[in-house]
C-alpha cells in the first residue's frame, strides 16, 4: 500500500535502525531516489541517548522518520524494547515529524549480501565493524523502493 502522504519530493526521510546497545540512521530523498548512511548513535548502559538523537533530528530536519521492524513470531526482549522505543519516539516528535514503521525482513537479508560483498572488495570490513548505519540506509531504500511512483 502506497502512503501518498507520506510521499513529497520537497521532504528529506530519515530511517532508524534500532538496536539496544547502538542505533544506526540514515538520510534520503525521493528526488534522488537514494538512501545515504548517516552515523551511528551510541546508548548509554541500554538507555537511549535521547539527546544524540534530538541532536541529529534538530541538525538535519527530516520530514518524515522510517523505523525498520523484524519479523517476529512472538514478543521477546528486543522487539519489547523497540516496541517502547518507536512509543517513546513517536510520542516525543509527535507534530514535529511523521512516523512510519517498515518491514525490514528484504533489508535484513539485502544487509547481509551487501556486508558479504564488502568483505570481499577492497573495502575491508570485518564483521565487528559497525554498519548499523549501513542497515538504516537499507531499510530506507527499501521503503523508497517499496513506495515509490513512478
């Protein structure tokens, strides 16, 4: 389903990927078409570093934020946290931005080619380094994918 007012060339997007420990942002346009790592926020001891995040969100002023969801059979430890961390993120932006939660079962597995690729290229990498903003980039492009008029 496409959600028409979510989609404006003027807007700048904004994808979050959520992990306890650290979370992974990236930015993109429609009128690129092109989703673009941005950096990775660090949480203090599982507590989210709001103010990092309000830091980013005041700097670049995205339109609308994109949070990539796992699929999950049933609620565990991580999906409870990221359920109250999209509560939480919505409810502090709210009338500032617009929220939307996104599949990442194609990015997930579309992150893991990618990583694989990179190991193998020029690029080093190894499989400590930290690419969370290389997965909110995925799940952006994803949505654009998804989303996107042609």
């Amino acid at each position: 389903m496409i959600k028409h007012n979510l989609l404006n060339k003027d807007y700048l997007y904004m994808s979050i990927d959520f992990g306890i420990k650290k979370i992974g942002f990236a930015i993109g346009q429609l009128i690129t078409k092109k989703a673009t790592p941005l950096g990775i926020i660090y949480n203090h001891k599982e507590n989210i570093n709001w103010a990092d995040i309000d830091n980013l969100i005041k700097k670049w002023k995205p339109n609308i934020i994109i949070i990539g969801y796992p699929s999950a059979d049933k609620k565990n430890k991580f999906i409870e946290n990221l359920d109250a961390f999209i509560t939480e993120f919505s409810s502090k932006y709210d009338g500032l931005l617009k929220v939307d939660i996104f599949s990442e079962v194609l990015s997930t597995e579309e992150s893991k080619e990618i990583y694989k690729e990179m190991r193998k290229s020029q690029y080093k990498i190894s499989k400590k380094d930290d690419l969370d903003d290389y997965s909110a980039s995925i799940i952006l492009q994803s949505w654009f994918n998804e989303n996107m008029i042609n």
